[in-house]
C-alpha cells in the first residue's frame, strides 16, 4: 500500500483555492477543495501529499486507470510525429484505423461509418444532426433524468434542471422528454411508453420525430439500467414510425457496463452510437458510430470540427483498445462490478439507508432513502457521506434526480486491494455521516 507522498511543491490545496475563486467563475463547480499533483492507475496524490482511492474515474473517463503506460507511450510517440494537422485539411491514418475498429466493436448486422469530435456534447449534437439529416425530421424525444450534455442542444436534451439549464434558456425547439423506466421510483416499462405514446398525442405527431435518444444506464440522473425488453420495444416502436434509435454511450462506453458498449446487451442495435469519456483514457475525443446509409446523409462540410479526432486522441484511443484486448478489461469490469457489489451490499445490511444495491458491469451505484423509506430520498446524508470520504482519501460522486444516489466509477485496472480498501473508508464515511 502506497503511503502520503512528501510535499512536491509550496503549494497547498487551501492557497491554490483561493487563487481559484479569484480567477475562474463560480458557476465552474468544484466538487472537493482538492488540488491533484499527481496520479498512477486508481490512486491520487494531491499537492500536500496526501493519498487517495480515486472511485471517481474523472467522471467515468479513467476506464484504462491514471496514466496507464501503454497510452502514455502512444501519445509520446505521437507527439513525435504529428500532434495537429486538422483532419478535414490533411488526414492521418490513426483517424481512419480508430474508425475501423470501432464500426467492428458496434453492434448490428449492417454497414457502418464513424467520424469524431471533441466532446461528448459534441458528439449527441452531431447523432442529433445526422438523424435530422437523414429523416428530414425536426422533432427529438429524450427522457427525463437522461444527461447529454452542457451546449444548448444537449441541455435541451437534457432532463434534469438543476444545475444543468436553471438559467439558461430559452432551449432549442422541438426537444420533449418522455419518462425513463425507473421501477424503485414508480415508473414502470409500459408507463414510460406510454409516455412517449403521449407525446404523439399531444405534442407531436411521431412522422415529424427524428430520433428517440436515450443513455443505456443513465449517468447523471442516477445509474439506473433499461432492460433489453425496454430497449427491443423502443426499437420496434422506432421501426415503426421510420424514427432513428440514438444510444448515448457516453458515460457507459468503452467497457463499463461489461461489454464495450452498453447496448450490446440490449439484443437489439441502435442507428447510432455515441462515444467520448474513456474512450481515449482520458484525452479528449468522442465519435458518432451508425449505419453507413443514416450517416451519409449530411452533405460534404457539414460535419467535423478543428480539433476534432486530434491524432493525439486517437492514438491514445488505439491504445486503450489494445489495453482492453491485452489485459482482458471487459472481464475485469464484470469482476470489479461483483466485487463491488458484494462489498455494498454488506455495507447495505449495516446501514439501513442503503435501500439499493444496483450496476451493470462496474457501472456501480447505491441509493439512499431516510430511514429506509423509499418516499424519502436522503440527499442530506449522500452529501455527509461524500464529505466524510474524502477526509479518509476516498474520492465518490453522487448523482440522480434526487441527489441521493453514490455511484462508483473506480478505473477497471484497480487493483483488488484498492478496491477493498475504498470500500473500507466508505464504510467508516457512513458511520461517522450516520452519527452527525
């Protein structure tokens, strides 16, 4: 076990905060007053040295671990080449490789085609583009909860007000949101069609829909999973309406879930796929994936972006790819996703807030309610938990509608100890949370 680091500079996490509030916007949020000076597979060191389990994963991007070696060399050897040319001027081959590996890993029986982007907004308000493109369709249904992204679009998409679009609008036109089936709060499969069936009622008429978009597990809104049952249906209902079925892989993608995407435990493929967060290991790039007929449809120039698929990104994206291949990673994320829920769950039968225990993969997440009433989402005591965490060195996130879900999204290649470990100072963060 790696203890505290000695002190690397002057510098300490309370100074540097007030550098910070000096200089960048409030509204630019800070979940810790931790500064990071440096970071190897699942453990973090910040500028006073001292030590943390990192289940965070920087939001879900960190799949392949801090500063893996492999991604690491590739980006080095890179840089030695060429680090910018943008690809709509003069391309490079990394691009069209990261391309052709991706269309093999998509699911679906049918010709495919990728490009990529900078971000994961970017890459929904792109899937967004192409379905409009290729249906001549305006109208798009997302669903509440869903998370897509902080442009305009992809707060429009969004379902969730604070703190993503209090503020902000007005939005984009023609967006609806239809429920999300979320059976532990009283939305069942046939409410949240339903729902959508409401929508060609009384908002829009289905021939105008473009596209119905949706995150396998949603992220944001609280690590909630539809069911292959869930998604055929949405698949026969899109088919039947000549609707486009968009897969928000953004936060599930690049092996999460178990697989490498998420929906390709649905039994059924989306039109188009959209990517970003590990994909890379944590230099930025996203991609949209999708039949090759939907995708050329926008003419020439009407997709891309400057940086968009630097070769830097995408020779790290390669490596991630081989570090899955070499280490097994798809296996390691079922592995760490047991270990992790079994560790949750005897933490469930000690703490009677814990209501439940639920992942896909390592996608892994807890729920907590007020005295176990599940009419009672406790925020209050997510937040104690979180603050008492990080005083032991343990990084969490918390997310969901109510605030009161504790997802872990720790680097598929910790170790067991580390794993173990972060669930230990979990467990002392709920007694001393529990007993303020």
């Amino acid at each position: 076990m790696h203890r505290d680091a000695p002190l690397a500079s002057n510098a300490t996490n309370a100074g540097l905060m007030a550098r910070r509030r000096a200089a960048l916007p409030s509204g630019l949020g800070q979940t810790y007053e931790v500064f990071v000076e440096r970071a190897v597979n699942a453990e973090v060191w910040d500028v006073q040295g001292k030590r943390y389990i990192d289940f965070a994963g920087g939001i879900a991007v960190l799949n392949t671990g801090h500063n893996h070696p492999k991604i690491v060399a590739a980006v080095k050897a890179q840089l030695d080449k060429v680090h910018h040319t943008c690809f709509q001027v003069v391309a490079y081959e990394p691009y069209v490789e990261l391309a052709e590996r991706l269309i093999a890993k998509a699911p679906g029986d049918f010709a495919k085609k990728a490009y990529f982007l900078s971000t994961g907004a970017e890459a929904v308000e792109n899937a967004i583009k192409v379905a409009r493109a290729a249906t001549q369709r305006q109208a798009v249904i997302a669903f509440g909860g869903g998370f897509h992204g902080r442009t305009l679009l992809g707060m429009a998409l969004t379902g969730k007000v604070a703190p993503y679009k209090a503020g902000f609008g007005p939005f984009p036109a023609e967006i609806y949101h239809a429920e999300y089936p979320n059976p532990l709060h009283g939305v069942t499969e046939a409410d949240a069609l339903r729902s959508i069936e409401h929508i060609f009622k009384y908002d829009v008429e289905a021939a105008r829909v473009a596209a119905i978009i949706l995150e396998p597990v949603q992220g944001e809104g609280g690590f909630y999973a539809v069911s292959p049952a869930f998604a055929q249906k949405l698949r026969a209902l899109c088919d039947q309406h000549g609707i486009v079925l968009i897969a928000d892989e953004v936060q599930t993608g690049a092996g999460r879930t178990g697989t490498w995407l998420a929906c390709e435990q649905w039994g059924v493929a989306p039109d188009l796929i959209t990517m970003a967060k590990s994909m890379a290991g944590g230099f930025p790039i996203s991609a949209v994936i999708g039949k090759a007929e939907l995708m050329d449809k926008p003419l020439p120039g009407g997709l891309g972006g400057t940086y968009a698929g630097s070769p830097i990104a995408c020779a790290a994206a390669l490596a991630v790819l081989d570090v899955f291949e070499e280490e097994k990673l798809l296996d390691r994320s079922k592995a760490v996703g047991q270990r992790l829920k079994n560790g949750l769950g005897q933490l469930a039968t000690r703490f009677k807030a814990i209501q439940d225990v639920r992942g896909l993969g390592a996608m892994v997440a807890i729920e907590l309610f007020k005295d176990g009433d599940l009419h009672q989402p406790d925020a209050d005591l997510t937040k104690r938990v979180c603050a008492e965490a990080i005083k032991r060195g343990l990084i969490l996130l918390s997310c969901g509608v109510y605030a009161n879900v504790i997802r872990i999204l720790v680097p598929l290649t910790a170790t067991d100890e580390n794993l173990d470990e972060g669930l230990t100072l979990l467990g002392e963060a709920f007694a001393a949370a529990s007993a303020a």
